[in-house]
C-alpha cells in the first residue's frame, strides 16, 4: 500500500526539526536557565495552591494534610465573614482610583514633552520625572512622613501657622486613599511617560507635515493624530493594569497603612498576610488569593475580548 500524505511527512517533519534544533542549539542552551527558573520558582510552586482546598497542618506538609470537608470550605469562610466585602470594596476602589486618576498624567506628560523642542530642558524634566520610580516606598514613605506627620510635618506646620490646627492626614480615613494615590502617580509619572513617548516614534511624521498644511494646530494635531497613534499602547496598558486590579498595590498600602485607616486600607492582599503569616491560618489565605487570582484572570480575558474592538487585545 502507498503511504499517505501525513506519513510521507511525518519523517520530513522530524528531520526538519532535529536539523533546526542543532543549527540553533546555541540559542536553546540559553533558553535552558530561563525556562528552569520558571519552571522551578513560578510553575512548581504552583502545587501548593491545593492547601485551599485541605485543612492544612504544618508538621503534616501538603501531602499528609487532610482534605476539607467541605472542599469550598474556607472559601465559604472568606465570604461569609465581615471582612469580604470590606477588603473587596477597598481593593477595587483603590485599583480604579490609581487606573482613572494614574494613566492620563504619563500620557500627558508624554504628550508635553513630545512638544518641546528644547532637547536639554526635555531630558532634564525626564530624567528628574523618572527618578521617583527607582525609590523603595519605605523612602516615599518617609517623604510623606516628612510633609504630612500630624506632629512636626513640613505641610502641618503651614496649616498649624495658618489655622491653629493640625490635619491627621496619615490616620485620617478622609484622606489616605488620596495620599496614596497622590504618591503612586508621583512615582511612576515618569515611567509611564518614557513608554508613551516610545509610542510616539511609531507615527508617521508625514501625518503632522499633513496637518500643518491643512492649517492645523497643535492641539487639532494632539487630538487627532497623537492620540489615535498611540491608540493601542493605551489600550494594551489598560488591559494588562485591568488583568492587576485586584492587586492594588500590596507594599505600598501595607507600609503606608495604620489601624486608624483599617475601613478604608485594607485590601486582601493584606488580609491575606495577616492572616496567612500573623495567625498562620495558611488554607484560608491560599484559598481568598486563589479567589483573588480566579477573578484577576476573568477581568483580563474580559478586557482582551473588549480591547479587540479597537485593536489593542494582547492575544
């Protein structure tokens, strides 16, 4: 009998392959760290996501661990105590604050500096914009400390001068959500700017030369070429921000944070840690950030799906 066409091919495939895989060995053997890393520190760990759903014990380990019953159990725990809606509600609103009030000042910023035609003064606000990104926020903390302590706070001290009263801004439930927002803008301005401005280069020179023929000036060009140019880097950077939004920034509310702003702070990441390294209640904390992670992934693929209307999905 004749071969068919696929396993005529089958051997051509095999040998095309092999060849391809020692011509570019070199490139495969630099891989190999890459993917063992993952494979070890991001992919392995993985497995003890099954603590969720076990009653977990620390001298047992994971495997001698008994499972719960029943299996949504801490889950079911999670949701039916008080703390659910308060750490979801604050979790959520504090994502949308820094996504709503976060992205149209790099853009903007990026937009300023596109404009300056004066290459010193550009790199200077640049490079001054995007030093606050390599700060620890245990430094931007004690910036704000320095500015806003009820007691000896550079800002206080004004209003004191003025009012005779001091402002509580750090244990004021009024006004952390603001500070905090206030500061991540503060310090990732810059960074978002550099990648909008990288956006810019994309776009054709022509289209401004066009423009300005036209008689078009610089905000009619802003508006309608800037803008639509850099389109589907927005629409990219909101996705992926959307695919975090239930992140909302653990280091930084945990170091900015307090027990007077409880209500308004506490997110589950830090939910999470109390109770998962503080009270050692290690199946309860894997199961709300297997919640947490279960809705981060419905939120991006929902964003994708969206974002491909206007041609800025990531797959």
């Amino acid at each position: 009998m004749e071969k068919t066409i696929a396993e005529a091919k089958a051997p051509n495939l095999g040998t095309r392959w092999r060849r391809n895989a020692w011509r570019y060995r070199a490139l495969y053997l630099m891989m190999i760290p890459g993917l063992l890393y993952y494979a070890i520190y991001v992919y392995g760990p993985m497995y003890g996501a099954v603590i969720a759903f076990k009653d977990y014990n620390v001298t047992k380990g994971i495997f001698g661990s008994p499972w719960a019953d029943p299996w949504y159990r801490y889950f079911k725990m999670y949701l039916d105590s008080p703390y659910a809606w308060q750490t979801l509600r604050n979790t959520l609103l504090i994502s949308l604050y820094k996504l709503v009030w976060g992205m149209p000042p790099g853009i903007i910023l990026a937009i300023m500096l596109n404009e300056v035609k004066h290459k010193f003064f550009k790199r200077f606000v640049q490079t001054v914009s995007y030093l606050p990104h390599f700060l620890s926020m245990v430094i931007i903390y004690g910036l704000v400390v320095a500015l806003l302590s009820q007691t000896d706070g550079l800002v206080n001290q004004w209003i004191k001068a003025l009012t005779g009263e001091s402002v509580p801004f750090l244990t004021s439930t009024d006004w952390f959500r603001t500070i905090l927002v206030s500061t991540g803008i503060w310090q990732n301005i810059g960074w978002s700017a550099i990648i909008y401005l990288a956006a810019f280069s994309s776009i054709d020179p022509s289209l401004y030369e066009a423009a300005r023929c036209d008689g078009a000036g610089r905000r009619r060009m802003i508006w309608h070429i800037t803008l639509p140019g850099i389109r589907s880097v927005i629409l990219l950077l909101l996705v992926l921000r959307l695919g975090h939004v239930l992140d909302a920034g653990f280091e930084q509310i945990y170091i900015m944070y307090n027990v007077h702003v409880y209500p308004v702070a506490d997110i589950i990441d830090t939910w999470v840690f109390r109770v998962g390294l503080v009270d050692m209640n290690f199946s309860l904390a894997t199961a709300v950030g297997l919640f947490k992670t279960l809705i981060g992934v419905v939120l991006i693929v929902g964003a994708n799906r969206l974002a491909k209307r206007w041609e800025g999905s990531i797959w």
